[in-house]
C-alpha cells in the first residue's frame, strides 16, 4: 500500500462510493428485496395457518429456522472479532474490513433475531421471554438456556450497534462536509456536532477501547450460550462439553467467509484496491485457514469421544450423522470445511482474490449444513427406535430462509449508499504512516 | 484572547505542539482540533486518562449486582423448582450477570463520553464553529495584557 495517501484523496475515494448507484445496484436491490419480501409473505401464511405449515414435527421439532438462526449469529462473530479483537492486537490490516465487517455484524443479528420468534409460531407471545413485573405473576425461567439467548442475543445487538456507531462518528463528519440538502442535515446530526477536539478525541479513545474490551468477550461468550441451547439438554451428539469452543471457532469461521464474500465485489464495483490490498486478504485468508483447522479438529474428536467412550446411543448417533439418512450432507460439509480450505496452506491461492471468493462460498453452504446436520441428525435419531423420524423443511420454510438472506442483502446494499463503506478516520491514520490505534 | 495556529500536517502539528510545551505554555491552555487521532498529543500534554473509565467501572458493577439481584429476587419471588435444581443455582445466574456486565458497562461509557465531550453539541449542530477540515488546529490562550 502507498503509504503516504493525501487525507482529501482517501475522503474522496471512499465517498465516491456513496454517489448516485446505478442500473445495476438498483437491479440487485430489487432481487434481494423481493426475496425478502416474498419471505415475508411465506412468513405471513405461517402466522395465519398456524406452525403445521413448517415441516418441523415430531420427533424433529427444531429444523431450519434454528439452522438459519445459528448461522445467522454465527456469521455476526467475525464482525466483532475483526473490529473488536484485531483492534486490541493491534492488527492493522483490520482498518479495510471492520466497517464492512460491524455493518455485517449489525445485519446478521437482526436477521438471527427474527428467526426464534418465527419459530415461536405464536410470535405475538414472544414477550413472555423477557422478565417484567406481570399479571400471571410468574417470572422467566433463568436456568433455561432460551432465556440465556434473550439475554445474549439482545445484548450483542446493542453492543454491536453502539460500536458501530461510535466508530463511525468522525467519519460523519466527514460525509456532512462533502453531502448537500437534506442529506447533509441528516449527516450533520449524525455527526452530533463533532468538531475533533482535543478532549472530544481523548473521550473518543477511551470510549473505543472499552467497547473493544467489552466486545471481546461476547466473541467467546454469545455463541458458547447458543451452543448450550443444544449441550445442555441429554440427546446424543448435542450433550457435549466440546459445544461451545466448537460452536465458537464454526461462529468464526463462517463469518470470515462471509466477510471475503462481501468485501470482495465491493473491492471490485467500488475501486477500492488501494485501501484492500491483497495482503490484507490474505491475513484474513489465514484466520479463515485457522479457525478450519480448528473446526476439523473438533469434527474427529466428536465422534472419537462417542468411540472411546462406549456409549451406544452416541457412537449409533456418529454413524448415523455419517451415514444415514443426511450423509451426504454431512460429507458435503466436511468437504467445505475441512478439506477444501486446506488449499489455503498454498500461499498463491491464499492471494487469489477469485479463489478467496468461490472458497468463501463454498465454506457459507459448508457452514449453513453443519448446523442443519447437528441439529436435525440428533432429533431424528436419539434413544428410543419407536421415536426416530426424518425431516424436510417444507416451502414455506424454504421461503422463510431465503427471505433472511434477501434482508440481509438489501441491508447491506443499503448500508453501501448511506454510510462510509471504509473507515476514514482510521484510514488516514494508518495512510500517515504511524498507525498506532491508541 | 486565543492565538490560533493552523498547520497542514501531522508532523508539523507533533513538532508545533512540542515546541509550544517545551517554550514554556501550561498545557491546559492548550487546544487543538485533528482529523484523526494522534497519540503523542496525550505524551506531549503529558495528561492523565480522562474520567470516561469511572462510568464504565460503576456501569459494569451495576451490571454485575443487577444481574444477580433480578435473578435471585425473581426466583424468590415466585419459587417453583425446575429440573430439580436449586432455586438460586450461581451458575446460570453467573451467566445473567456477566451478560448484564458488558451491556451495563459500555451503556454506560457510551453515556460517559456523551456527557464528558458534552455531544450532540446542539446549538451548533448544522452551524459548526470551525469546518476543521483536514488540518490541524492549535489554539492558545493567552493572558490578557
């Protein structure tokens, strides 16, 4: 990277994303729109016909939308580990993704939180998860895992959003300089007025590095906490203490999929090479290679717990998941995850921006089918024979799921033309060669 | 009376900031304005960490005690055993409060620097004093003569 960047030229570079979009921004956000919407729809039917319409029945009662909504969350991690992790590592490559990586954040877990209360059936009755003074007098269960996920979902979200915006204030006062009209009032208030002062950006630091600080926990506690929705109850292949520092890496994982995926074609349609380098892909590209391995790692200590430990309802739960009726799922999985990102090692490929993206993928639908594997594997087949079952998600769950990924697509197409899409302020920094972020 | 300085880079902004110091100026009558932030001035200034920490220690603490209190009080309130568990079982209650924790302490930071940097500067929200641009601004007070 050119080190030394005039401070105007970066403002205009990264603003230039936010003019006017063309046809073919307009196209793509009338496709995620209208899958979004037609999610809505599929969703309505639901609330009107009743739960009976989602295939999800006995014995398997939690099917895609658990899936959809343990994917969701997990794609919201990286975010939080790119902006809040690598900004206390000091890493100075995080400055190119982690405004595209907290808006991620942002819009996943609003994505994530609406899938329980889809899932709810009742969704009108969802209040009865939050502990408030009421008329039937009872209280919210607080050793109830579902209560544990209010807690931390809600949470992370409010965090999250308050980190992304704190870091995104001086970078609106930057945008009101350049934005007319209403656009202007509009960015003169989000700005709140900040004039760069002293004392304005000696709060400002410690503000964000507390928030950093704050975050970094959540990286390693909110996907634990969802992993114990399925380790705390007794089925085969869920009751396990390895859950939570396995969901936790599968969290990471995805997310840093997810992110390549993203930050690639905005590279590209936007001109932002000299901002994203490639090597800053590859540094990326090595967490995704780590946090793979340590996935792999934890698919062979699974089922070498169930071996070793002689239990005949776990290790037929291992041969099923590998064998049965979802097989080949569960090896396409194994492909995506473990073996394909393999190819990462070759530090030619780690820099091929065009392998990055089909890997990155590959690893989003590797990532989506662990999930649906682990959750709907261990309902099917638990202990007693007289109660196994299959399961296939009907259309309408089907048009549920692609309506999350419609609404998180057109958040983020919107979140292109109304915000700055890199960081500024941090930018500048790193570009007048110091780059120190305390 | 405030004598302004503008300088076009970090590095003349550093070396003015230093010079003024070291010529003998109190550093509290020093002000500057930059575009992004510049971590000798705190060195240079030689000034302690501001008070937004306090709001996050007493922001967490809250956090910590509300956690405990609202699962401990509600379970009490209305004691029904579930999985035959005790009524205050400390670990998922621990949970509550370490969630609680991080969400009361960066609230209550996030209010800290509102209040201490005294934003949203309402009067001069759309009609800002200085356009600071990408320059550096240093400001002196000087005593009147």
């Amino acid at each position: 990277m050119n080190p030394s960047i005039p401070p105007e030229q970066i403002e205009q570079d990264v603003l230039a994303a936010m003019k006017k979009p063309g046809l073919l921004y307009w196209l793509a956000l009338l496709f995620c729109g209208t899958v979004f919407i037609a999610g809505m729809v599929c969703w309505g039917y639901q609330l009107k016909t009743g739960l009976g319409v989602a295939g999800i029945s006995h014995p398997v009662a939690w099917g895609i939308y658990i899936t959809n909504f343990v994917f969701w969350v997990g794609i919201a991690h990286s975010g939080t580990l790119i902006s809040a992790v690598l900004f206390l590592l000091r890493a100075r490559f995080r400055t190119s993704f982690n405004r595209a990586a907290e808006a991620m954040t942002v819009f996943a877990l609003m994505v994530a939180g609406l899938f329980p209360l889809i899932h709810l059936g009742r969704t009108w009755v969802f209040y009865y998860l939050i502990p408030y003074p009421n008329q039937r007098q009872i209280w919210v269960n607080f050793r109830s895992p579902l209560i544990w996920d209010v807690f931390a979902i809600s949470t992370y979200l409010t965090v999250s959003l308050v980190f992304f915006y704190v870091g995104m204030i001086p970078d609106f006062a930057v945008v009101r300089r350049y934005a007319k009209g209403i656009r202007k009032k509009i960015y003169q208030v989000l700005s709140l007025g900040w004039e760069g002062r002293l004392g304005e950006w000696r709060n400002y630091n410690q503000l964000y590095l507390f928030l950093a600080a704050f975050a970094t926990p959540l990286v390693a506690s909110v996907h634990s906490i969802v992993s114990w929705d399925f380790a705390m109850s007794i089925l085969p292949g869920w009751h396990t203490t390895i859950f939570a520092p396995y969901f936790v890496a599968g969290a990471i994982l995805s997310g840093t999929a997810m992110v390549i995926t993203l930050v690639v074609p905005l590279r590209k349609t936007l001109s932002l090479q000299r901002y994203i380098t490639d090597d800053h892909f590859e540094a990326i590209a090595k967490i995704l290679l780590f946090t793979s391995l340590i996935v792999s790692y934890a698919y062979i200590v699974e089922p070498a717990l169930a071996a070793y430990g002689k239990n005949p309802f776990e290790i037929e739960e291992f041969r099923y998941r590998a064998f049965g009726d979802y097989g080949t799922l569960f090896w396409i999985m194994i492909f995506c995850n473990s073996i394909l990102p393999l190819a990462l090692f070759v530090k030619r490929l780690r820099r091929n921006i065009h392998f990055l993206f089909v890997l990155s993928l590959f690893v989003n639908i590797g990532m989506w089918l662990e999930r649906f594997v682990i959750i709907v594997t261990s309902l099917a087949r638990d202990y007693n024979p007289y109660a196994w079952g299959t399961y296939h998600p009907s259309i309408i769950e089907i048009g549920i799921t692609l309506g999350g990924f419609g609404l998180f697509f057109s958040a983020y197409l919107v979140f292109l033309k109304t915000l700055p899409v890199l960081s500024i302020t941090e930018i500048k920094e790193r570009s007048d060669g110091t780059g120190n972020h305390s | 009376m405030a004598r302004e300085i503008i300088l076009e880079n970090r590095e003349a902004f550093v070396r003015k900031l230093r010079e003024l110091v070291d010529g003998g100026v109190p550093a509290e009558k020093i002000h500057a304005q930059f575009p992004y932030p510049v971590h000798e001035v705190e060195e240079i200034l030689g000034r302690r960490p501001g008070p937004v920490r306090y709001f996050t220690l007493i922001g967490a603490v809250t956090g910590f005690v509300a956690g405990f209190g609202l699962t401990i009080y509600t379970v009490l309130s209305w004691p029904m055993i579930t999985g035959g568990k005790p009524l205050v079982s400390i670990p998922p209650f621990l949970l509550i409060a370490y969630i609680l924790t991080i969400l009361f302490g960066s609230l209550a930071s996030f209010a800290g620097f509102f209040f201490l940097s005294i934003l949203p500067k309402i009067g001069r929200l759309f009609t800002p004093l200085t356009e600071q641009a990408n320059r550096f601004i240093i400001t002196v007070e000087e005593e009147k003569r």
